[in-house]
C-alpha cells in the first residue's frame, strides 16, 4: 500500500488527504506549457512578464468558450482533459493506486485517452457551471487563478458538488504561496453534509424552461442548506496551499473552494475525478447509515484517530 493507516485514517475523519510531490515535475512542466500556448498570439498577459497576470482579464483576453473560458479571475482550460499528458499526470499509476486503497481494488472507471472532454455541452444551464459528469472521460482540465492585485477582500464561502463522482483530485502543478488561490477545504463537513442529500452520490434538478425561467439548477434540501452555514461558522478551513506536485485528494461531500489568490503569483492546478463502476447503480440510493459500505475495506477498518504530527502535516494545526 502506498497509504499508511494513519492516512486512511485522516482522511476518514476530516474528508482530505494531502499527498506532497507525488505529480511527475516533468508532466507538471509540459502542462504548464499546455496552458500558455492555449492563448492566442496578440493576448496581453505574458507568460515572461508576472506584472500582466494580475486579474481582471482585459476585454481583448476574455474567452467565453468554456472548454477555454477566460473569464474575471479564472482560466479554465478543459479542452486538454483527455490529452496523453493530462491522462498521463492526473491518473498516474500511483495515483490510480491510492484512490483503490480509498475506493476499493479494480474498482475504477479508467480514463480514456482521446476522449470526450468536459464542457463540450456547455453549462449545465443557462447562467449555470459547466457538468464535470457529462460526457467527461478524463481530467477536468487545467485551472487558473489570476493574482487579486488590489481587489477588495472577500469573504470564503464554501459549497459541495452536485454531480455524481467519488473522490477528487485537485494537483499543484506550480508552486502555491499561502492565500495564493489554492484549494481550500472545511475539514469534517462531508460527515455532516452527506446525510442531508436525498441521493449519496447525486443531486435533484429542476430542468430549464425559457417559458419558466426562475427555477433551474440544483435542488438544495433545507437541511443542507442549514448545515453549510453552520460549516462556515463553526469549522476552519484548511488553506491546501504548497509546492509543484502537491495533490488532494477529497470527498465527494466535502465543502470546499477554489481559494482566493492574493498573492503576486497565479495558481495553477489540475482537477480530475475518480469514479467507481457501480456509481450509476449506487448515486440515486439514499445516504446510508455507514457512508463508507461502498469504500475499500481498509478504510472502513481504520480507526478513527491520527496524532498531531498528522494534523500538522495536513495544515489542521500549527
């Protein structure tokens, strides 16, 4: 195994585990390469030049196709999602390998090289996020966070994801500085939001209508919405800031965010899913009494208790 069981056991308790160097610097690199020559010739932000990746994108710069959206503070390029490299970066061997001691042995969806990517589709309504579940057969893509610059600050406000996967990935493929824009994560809130879902590993929706405009998108319980707001008050998020090849793994339920970036250098990072192969059978049941009977055996096994150094380890504590 490449978890220990203090691993397993963290990551059963608090919903993430951060793994350090474990993404190939080499592909960390190329994928760094992938992202800047995905812009076009006569853009204003240089790659060379730090001060012209401060945020706002420019008018000239903005790109509305959501499979290269440019858009405010965020690049999202997801067109590469099933490129060799990408396959190649996000679902290593190693990596592939850890989500089956979280997830189950021969239990994964694997990727498909070639395949269809995220955001081919479009948002998932109008005015709404692009799907990562539709038609996806790869990595998210790569995303970035440009620098704040002199930006008003803003409060955190975390959520959790609707469509039906697993467990997540989110890889540092650049160094992240602390309040850089790095993933960020309120520890123990997938065990208190997993019971408030009607489905375990999916979400209602109301379909849209131009006849019917003012309901669309997803459908929150009460209850759900009672709790994250009682996440936000009460637990502390863990800024998942760090080096090039760090990785976090997370679960499905956990509440998270992509950070705020203010500091003087972009946050680049990809972002995939693990999915198992009985998940279409197993989303629309409801939450069970023991959220973790469809995980691996060892984790179910592992006790629920880790030392300090652990928690120090994974920015619980200082």
């Amino acid at each position: 195994m490449i978890l220990n069981q203090e691993q397993l056991s963290f990551f059963k308790v608090n919903g993430y585990i951060i793994l350090p160097k474990i993404l190939d610097p080499d592909l960390c690199e190329k994928a760094r390469d992938l992202l800047w020559s995905s812009l076009p010739k006569e853009t204003n932000i240089k790659r060379e030049d730090p001060s012209t990746h401060v945020g706002p994108f420019i008018e000239n710069d903005l790109e509305e196709d959501v499979t290269n959206l440019r858009q405010g503070y965020k690049w999202q390029l997801r067109s590469i999602g099933t490129d060799q490299l990408m396959i190649d970066l996000v679902y290593s061997e190693a990596l592939q390998q850890i989500a089956e001691e979280l997830l189950g042995k021969d239990t994964l969806v694997k990727p498909k090289v070639g395949g269809k990517t995220m955001g081919q589709h479009g948002a998932a309504w109008p005015g709404g996020p692009v799907d990562p579940a539709l038609d996806n057969e790869g990595a998210r893509g790569i995303y970035a966070t440009l620098p704040y610059g002199d930006k008003e600050k803003e409060p955190d406000f975390c959520h959790s994801d609707g469509h039906p996967f697993n467990l997540s990935l989110v890889g540092l493929i650049d160094d992240v500085l602390p309040n850089g824009g790095a993933f960020k994560v309120w520890p123990g809130s997938h065990k208190r939001l997993y019971p408030t879902f009607q489905m375990q590993y999916d979400q209602p929706r109301i379909a849209y209508y131009e006849h019917l405009p003012s309901y669309k998108g997803i459908i929150q319980s009460e209850a759900y919405e009672e709790e994250i707001k009682k996440v936000m008050e009460d637990t502390k998020p863990v800024d998942c800031c760090g080096s090039e090849g760090d990785v976090v793994l997370w679960h499905h339920r956990l509440a998270h965010m992509a950070g705020h970036n203010y500091s003087n250098k972009m946050r680049l990072a990809v972002l995939g899913d693990f999915i198992k192969k009985d998940l279409d059978e197993n989303r629309a049941k409801p939450p069970q009494d023991n959220m973790w009977q469809d995980w691996s055996e060892d984790l179910n096994t592992a006790p629920e208790t880790y030392s300090d150094e652990m928690a120090r380890s994974q920015k619980l504590i200082d």
